[in-house]
C-alpha cells in the first residue's frame, strides 16, 4: 500500500476496525473511507455493490462482523451465521468484482476444530468438529476464509485471512450478557468492588486453557500482513501464550483492584477446553506481539472507566 493508497475499514467502529484505523493513521496513510452502519449496510447486497462501484477501495480490511460471547451465540445462531456470511460475501464480491488490488478478511480462532491438536496450525482447519458453543459463527468465518481462497485460485485474486486469537483491548463490547470473557471479568469485577460485593461468580470450572492478544498488536500485524504477504492458507494471531480461565479471573481482580471471593458456577458451559494457536507463521514473517497480558488488561479497563468501550 502507497501512503495515499484508497483503504476501505469494514466495521471501523469496532474493537478490531478502530485499532486497524490508529495504525493506519499511525504510519501515515491518509485516504482511508468508513462508512457507518446507518450509512451502508452490509448484509444488504444492492448497497455494497453500490457504494464499491462508487468509492473504488484498492484495498479492503474486512473487520466487520456480529459477535458475541457463549450466550449470543448459543441463544441467537441463526442471526450469527445469516448476518455474518452476508456482509463476509456481499463485500468479499464487491472487492472482487470493482478490481480490488487486495483484501484482507479477518477471522477469527474458533474457526478451528474443538479438539485440534494444540498448539493449532493453519493446516488444522476442517479436521475436525467445531465447538458446539461458537458453531454458526465459525461456520460464517470458515465461508468468508474459504470464498477468500477460491477467487484467488480462480480468478487470480490476492486475497488472504487472518485469523486471531482471543482479542481485548480499546472500543471492546461490556454488554453484561453479550460480551467476551476479558470485558465481561473486568465490568463484573469493577461492579463488584464498587458496590462492596463480597462475592463474584464466575461461569464454568475456571479448567480452560485461552490465548488472549491485545487488539492493537493486532492492528500492527493486519497493516503488516496486507504490505507483506500473500497466499491462500490464513495465518494466526496470537501470541503463543497461554493462562486458564481461573487464573485469568485473579489477574483481572488484581488489576480492577476486587478483593472479595471468587466462586464458580459450574452449572455454566466451559466452552473448548484448550484454545492455543501455533504463530510461528507470523514470526517467520518477521511480526511477534508487544503487549503483555496484564499491561493489556490495564489498558482496557483504563478505557472502561473512560467510558469508551460499547454497551456500558
């Protein structure tokens, strides 16, 4: 990408797209396009085609996305899969068909099978049966990955994936049904030790083993993977750390400053036992995260009391 370059951020106002724009603007590109979802919506095919025929992006990162937690995703499937595989294909097309010089789709780790041989390589995808909990997004996510790959083979594209880990970080979602499990510990958590809680229960066993990356090492790898690579396998993003859920909840209460107990509903899903991924592609490329765990998590809950996280 040339620092003028036209760049379209699909889902700027996300946690994913709004760190994409900070690094693009960090390293001097100035003629990105955004559009809200009042303004273009992506499920809607007729309007991304258009606004693609109009705008003529030369390169695409596609951050867009309906996401959610176990909840979301157990207690509203079909809206995961339909909402995300239309906005994946109505703008994965669009680029394809305006002669979009590159596009980048971003994934996500769930795409995975749910007992994959841990550390998870690229080459483990469709090895096996996906995690029941998380199945139509991961679905969604494998479809986009997949259309991704056979333009390239069919019409000569250059379009590739990248598929993170767990992701936290600035503009991350604190619904408190809804969210992920770093922004649902730090709100319960600062809930808790604000009003004197002696008590916070926690979903599960605290058994699972997660990887968690700080979305703006994200960001940095996205730009970088976009002016660096091409090929049709995806690469993962993550930083082949990782800490159980009860030991994550204790750094979280830690950083928020809880003192109080923390006890286990064990009548609550565990999700995928072990969620690891091999990012030794990444590092031949020449990128490796920055951010520590726990500087991380100082930092998001330094932009949750700022108010700037979404559904506080």
């Amino acid at each position: 990408m040339n620092k003028d370059s036209k760049i379209y951020v699909a889902g700027h106002r996300g946690m994913v797209g709004s760190a994409i724009m900070r690094e693009l603007r960090k390293q001097g590109y100035t003629n990105i396009i955004t559009r809200s979802h009042a303004e273009l919506d992506l499920t809607r095919q007729e309007a991304v085609e258009s606004f693609f025929a109009a705008e003529k992006p030369e390169y695409v990162f596609l951050a867009a996305a309906k996401v959610g937690g176990i909840v979301a995703n157990q207690s509203a499937p079909a809206d995961f899969i339909y909402d995300n595989m239309m906005l994946e294909m109505n703008v994965i097309n669009a680029a394809w068909k305006n002669g979009c010089k590159k596009l980048e789709f971003l994934g996500s780790s769930c795409i995975y099978p749910r007992m994959a041989p841990q550390p998870m390589t690229e080459g483990c995808l469709l090895s096996g049966a996906l995690e029941k909990t998380n199945e139509a997004y991961a679905l969604a996510k494998i479809s986009g990955l997949k259309y991704c790959e056979f333009l390239n083979r069919q019409y000569g594209t250059d379009f590739i994936s990248v598929m993170p880990t767990n992701l936290y970080g600035p503009n991350d979602n604190y619904h408190p049904e809804h969210s992920h499990v770093m922004p649902a510990l730090i709100r319960r958590f600062h809930e808790a030790k604000v009003s004197g809680a002696p008590s916070v229960t926690c979903w599960g066993d605290g058994s699972p083993l997660r990887e968690f990356l700080y979305v703006d090492d994200l960001a940095e790898l996205c730009v970088f993977l976009m002016n660096n690579y091409s090929g049709n396998e995806t690469v993962n993003a993550g930083t082949g750390k990782e800490i159980s859920i009860k030991d994550l909840t204790a750094l979280v209460a830690k950083v928020v400053g809880y003192e109080g107990r923390i006890e286990w509903d064990t009548t609550r899903p565990n999700g995928t036992p072990r969620k690891l991924l091999d990012v030794s592609k990444a590092a031949a490329l020449g990128w490796t995260y920055h951010t520590e765990l726990e500087d991380g998590i100082r930092l998001a809950y330094q932009d949750y009391l700022n108010g700037k996280g979404s559904a506080l």
